[in-house]
C-alpha cells in the first residue's frame, strides 16, 4: 500500500484502500484468456505454462520487438494447445477415463527406457529445460489421457495400407534427392506456338515418337545427335552434364526430381520447345529399401493419420462447445 495511506488511522477506509487494491490487481493477474463450455482458462494458468517455453525464448530471442512478438506467439501457440486439452479433459469426464500416478510413473519409466536414461536422468533433463517435476509430470499425464481417448475414439478407425506405405516411401526418397546431384540428357523439339494446328500436332508427334522408342531401348545419346534441335548438346548426345536439384528450371527439375535413373520422360511443353529428359545417373541413396523401412514406415504413417484422425475429432469437439479465446 503506498505510504501515505500508513497515516490514515480510520479501519474502514484501510480496508477499503486494501480492497480496491486487491480488486485492481486481480484483473490483471486473472484476466480471463479463453473459456471451454463453462471453464475459464486464466491468464495466471498460461503464464504458470508458458514459464519454461519462456526462459528460452528470454535466452535465444533479443529484447524489444522480436522478443515481444515471439512471446506473443508462444502465448497464442499454448492457449490453443490448453483449450485442446480442456476438450479432452471434460472428453475423458464423459468417458470415465481417469489417470493414476501409476500410470504416469509407467509411462516416464518407458520414456526413459526409450532414451537409455534412468528415470532420475529423464526428470533431471526435464528440469534442465524449465520444467518443475510437478509440471513434467503433469504433461506427462496429458499425454496418457490423451493416448487412451485416442485408443478408445480412433484406434479402429485407422487402416495403414500398402499403397500407403509406397506413397510415404515415394516422399522420403523425393525428399532426398533435391539434395542429391544427378546427371541428365535431353533432346529438344522446336515446336513454337505459331505453328498451324496440322505441324503443331506432327512435332508433338515426332517428339512421341522420339520418347517410345527411346523408352524402348534405343540409345538416347544417338537419338538426340540425329534429331535434337538444340545445338548446345546434340553433339554431346543431349549430355547436360552433373546438375544439382534446382538448375534446369522449375517445370523440368520437377520431372527430373520424380524420374529414376535411366527413365524417359514424355515430352514437356517448355517455352518453345518439347523437351525430353533422361536422367543418366544419380548419386548413390544412403536410405535403406521398401522392403527394410516397411516396420518403421507403418509406425510413421499410422502415427500421421492418428493425428490427422485426432485433429478432425478436436475439430468436431469444438463445434459441439462452446470455445472462446480472448488473447
């Protein structure tokens, strides 16, 4: 209280002067940042969460604008991660899925054991980045509840297929080769737009022609000295040299990018020109085959649907309840 109220010796005005101030500070420390159904999630809530997050982004973010708005950021990042756990939570009430301490002491026994450490070391770790034990364990216990409503909710709706599979493999192997170097031939077509209807369709033709009998087995290299009309690389048998992902332009990196070696692509309307493409070689895959990855494959695409699965069921939760945020 400020020092000059000390002088005041009437008990109700103290009192008073007491209250308002307490009052005052309340709605600062209590404001109200979201409410679920009939829960209010306070500001005192998300900052109490927000404390670890926070002393790192104080240690990595500079002070003023960058550090405001990334703060900002983290609280808006957080309000909705707690009004999804708030969903859960009266989810769970309905279901009567409760979780003991037991369980949460099962479950840091396995995150340590995934992560070769004792318990005592995963807590440590957990205390390290910001988090109290009682904060760590409490996620931890999020995480539980969360993992039984999902087992009970959505397990039996998810189905991992093998075309799946391929498809998950496919994007794994295209994301390695935008950084792998490759080598590559094309042979060129004049063909300009200005051409009437009836020699437009005899280059795109001839251009056909060119790719069947070159998927057929006929050697690219002389095809393209015999009927490439691009004067930079007949010589070379349409060589383009060593590339790296990214050099050829936008439209044909990308079919390079989904061609495996030896492959032909059909003819590509560029500019123009058509443009057929043979990637000639690449440099060696350092992942491991279909065949090996398949175990590892079906956890990842089983845990992409779930969550997929669960972000639809949050989804539908909320329009069933009443949420509002007010950060």
């Amino acid at each position: 209280m400020p020092l000059r109220f000390r002088s005041l010796a009437a008990p109700a005005l103290l009192a008073l002067a007491l209250g308002v101030a307490g009052e005052a500070r309340a709605a600062v420390v209590e404001r109200v940042v979201a409410i679920v159904g009939e829960r209010a999630i306070l500001m005192s809530d998300l900052r109490d969460r927000a404390q670890p997050f926070l002393a790192k982004v104080y240690q990595e973010v500079p002070a003023g604008a960058q550090r405001a708005a990334a703060t900002s950021q983290l609280y808006k990042t957080l309000i909705e991660r707690m009004v999804d756990e708030e969903l859960e939570q009266r989810a769970a009430n309905r279901a009567k899925i409760v979780v003991n301490s037991r369980e949460v002491d099962e479950a840091l026994a396995r995150i340590a054991a995934q992560n070769q450490i004792s318990v005592e070391q995963l807590v440590d770790e957990a205390i390290k980045s910001g988090l109290s034990e009682r904060q760590y364990r409490n996620e931890v216990r999020r995480q539980v509840l969360e993992a039984k409503l999902l087992n009970l909710r959505l397990q039996g709706r998810i189905r991992v297929t093998e075309e799946d599979l391929r498809a998950a493999y496919r994007k794994i192997v295209l994301d390695e080769r935008r950084k792998l170097p490759f080598s590559a031939a094309v042979i060129r077509i004049d063909a300009p737009r200005s051409l009437d209807r009836v020699a437009a369709q005899q280059r795109r033709d001839q251009a056909e022609q060119l790719t069947d009998r070159a998927r057929s087995g006929a050697d690219f290299a002389e095809l393209a000295r015999a009927h490439s009309d691009d004067a930079a690389t007949r010589a070379a048998g349409g060589a383009l040299g060593q590339l790296r992902p990214g050099q050829l332009g936008p439209e044909i990196d990308r079919v390079a990018l989904n061609l495996d070696v030896n492959e032909v692509s059909r003819p590509l309307r560029i500019g123009e020109s058509l443009v057929i493409l043979k990637v000639l070689s690449r440099q060696s895959s350092e992942l491991p085959t279909f065949e090996e990855a398949q175990r590892e494959l079906a956890e990842r695409v089983y845990l992409e649907k779930m969550n997929k699965a669960r972000r639809h069921w949050l989804e539908s939760l909320r329009r069933r309840t009443h949420v509002e945020v007010r950060l």
